[in-house]
C-alpha cells in the first residue's frame, strides 16, 4: 500500500566520507541532500580528535551516564557548549529528537498549556504529547494568533515552544517577537534552534543570539552544522540539573561514545573561529546564488534550506529521480514529513559547494521542473 501511494522509503547507501562528493548507491554524486551546512561532516580534525579519543577511551561509554557512563569527554564538551552559548547550564542528548522528548516532558505535566508552531518538528510535537500538557497549536509565524491563545488559555505553568529555522520549509521564527510574547504572557520560551546553531548569529550560536535574545531553553544539535552527532539543552544550572533527574530520555539512555563528543569539541572551536565565520558567510552566498537562479524556492534568502515545492508524491519522487539520473542528489520529501499536498526537493545548501555545483543544479532543475 505504501508503494502504491508513492509513500514507501527505501534508503539509501552512503560510501566513505559525508561530503559534497559522495557515493550513494554505489553512484558518485553531487550532493544537496545533508544537513552538513558547513561541510564538516568529513573534516579530518574532527576525525583525527575522535581517532585520539577512541584510542584512548574505546568506544561505548559503557552505561547511562547516570551510572558510570559519564566521561570526561562529556563533561569537558558540557563546557564548551556551555562557554560558547554563554549560559550557566548545559545538557547532552543522544539526538535532537531525545532532546525536545526530554525538555518538554521535564518541564511540562497534566494542568500546563504549551503553545507550539503548527510546521514544529515532529520530535517537538512528540515531546508536547507526551507531557500531558493541553497543547494548543497555532498558525505557522502566526504571532496575533499565538497572542490570543496566551489570553485565553491558562494553565499551571505555559510555555511556548517553535523552531527558529525550520527544517523543511527554510523560513525563520520572528525569535524577537516570541520572546516578547513570552515575557508579556509569563510563558517559558524553548527555542528549538537545529538549523541555525552553526549556520546563523555570532559565532554561529543561532538565530536568538542573531537578535540579542536569551530562551529560557535552547535546543541545538551536533549531526547538522557541526557534523558530528547529538544534541544539547543550553539553559541555567538549575534547569540543567533538573533534566539530569527527569528527562527520561537522558537518564535512561546509554552516553554518546566519548570519541564523538571529544569530535563535537573541535568541531566547536572551529565554528566559533574566523573559519566558520567564512563557512557561513560561503555558505550565505551559494544560498543566495540558488535562489537567484532558480525561481519559486522557498525560505530565508540566505537559508541553508531551499524548497521547491511540487505538490504531487508521485512527481517529486520522480523528479528526484531525474537529478540523481544527472548524478545530483536532492531529497524528496513527502507527507508525513510535510504536510499533504505540499511535496517537495529540499535542496540543502553547504559552505563546501561550489558556483559550479550550483550551476550545474539550477540548470538541471531547470530542465525537469516544467
């Protein structure tokens, strides 16, 4: 049935190195289709910092590190994140969709309103099931819409909770106006900033540190920009203390292996540096560059996220098929991932691609989009 409905997924085979060149399938490709936005997935420093560590750790971490699975690796990374977010507390988790789970769940129980955008990542709306908080979902960027909620809905404690870059549609939060809401309305502001730690702000801490805000909570992830694996919570001490007791999917999973998080390490040092500033300002450009060439993409202009949507299942899968023919991979991307009838290629833009890379794409998207 799936198959039938052009909804099956059927993944794909990656050799060797994440990176713009890749082989997929056994295929050489140009690929458009990974979250590496500062392509450092393949970056040997990053691999030589794990090499040490693994060398000098092993692998597992052994247990939840609740138990003995908490090393050093762990905390000095703890550290760093938490230098480089400038907060007093930080939190690490096997995965973004951990994270979110843990949050919400943690700081939200039955008798609590949470108010979340309508595009939020699956993980969030997850995360707000499972607290037992009455979830009140809003317009997407809908602020007058999420400003009559806060009036209306009351609740123990409220808490507002969105992407600032969201993940299939290349659009930015007005993070600003959120906090403002927040602060007006007494509700806890998580900002759940994925696709922008690494890629937008100061030193690439995200798009809230882009307009001088301060979330009570940040989510960010490590698999993306950083090109390692994991997520943290970045917020005060006593919060962070609070996940160590309470976020079930913290406390009762086993510790990332230390030689990722002694990778992660590095791989923040390099995007706080001169070097990420011109990864992001590179990557700003081929955004930019794309949009220019292609008409119809949607997004921030300067988003790493660029979507061109078709609508039809069945043709954005053929579509997709069609560029990887012409050795281009871009993802096809279909309900439930986006909503029904808003199928599209999500081209995602890297610092390491080239004009010709881009080039190449836009002329070929041009000839199969009709």
């Amino acid at each position: 049935m799936l198959e039938a409905d052009h909804m099956l997924r059927v993944p794909r085979v990656l050799e060797g190195r994440q990176g713009v060149h890749a082989t997929v399938d056994g295929v050489d490709v140009v690929n458009f289709a990974s979250n590496d936005y500062l392509g450092l997935a393949g970056d040997r420093r990053l691999s030589s910092a794990a090499a040490a560590s693994l060398d000098r750790d092993g692998v597992g971490a052994g247990s939840s590190r609740l138990i003995i699975g908490n090393h050093r690796a762990h905390v000095m990374l703890e550290h760093d994140v938490a230098d480089w977010m400038r907060c007093s507390g930080v939190r690490l988790f096997s995965t973004g969709y951990a994270a979110n789970v843990g949050v919400l769940t943690t700081l939200l129980r039955a008798g609590d309103a949470v108010f979340s955008d309508e595009l939020n990542h699956a993980s969030i709306i997850d995360g707000c099931r499972l607290s037992r908080a009455s979830v009140e979902v809003y317009p997407h960027r809908d602020l007058a819409a999420l400003e009559r909620g806060l009036q209306s809905l009351g609740g123990r404690r409220r808490l507002v909770v969105s992407e600032s870059v969201f993940s299939m549609d290349g659009d930015v939060a007005d993070v600003a106006a959120l906090a403002e809401l927040c602060r007006r309305y007494d509700a806890v502001f998580v900002l759940d900033e994925a696709h922008a730690v690494g890629v937008v702000g100061p030193e690439g801490r995200g798009a809230a540190a882009a307009v001088g805000v301060v979330p009570d909570l940040v989510i960010g992830t490590f698999g993306k920009a950083l090109g390692t694996f994991g997520a943290f919570a970045a917020t005060t001490q006593a919060v962070s203390d609070l996940l160590w007791n309470r976020a079930r999917s913290l406390v009762f999973s086993t510790g990332v292996p230390p030689c990722i998080s002694a990778a992660t390490s590095a791989a923040v040092m390099i995007v706080r540096g001169k070097e990420g500033d011109d990864r992001r300002r590179q990557m700003a450009a081929s955004s930019r560059m794309f949009r220019a060439l292609v008409p119809n993409v949607g997004g921030a202009k300067e988003s790493a996220i660029a979507p061109i949507v078709i609508g039809d299942d069945r043709r954005v899968v053929e579509l997709g098929m069609e560029l990887l023919a012409a050795k281009l991979l871009v993802a096809s991307v279909r309900p439930p991932t986006v909503p029904a009838g808003t199928a599209r290629l999500r081209v995602s833009m890297s610092a390491a691609h080239t004009a010709q890379n881009i080039t190449e794409l836009a002329a070929m998207m041009q000839r199969v989009i009709q």
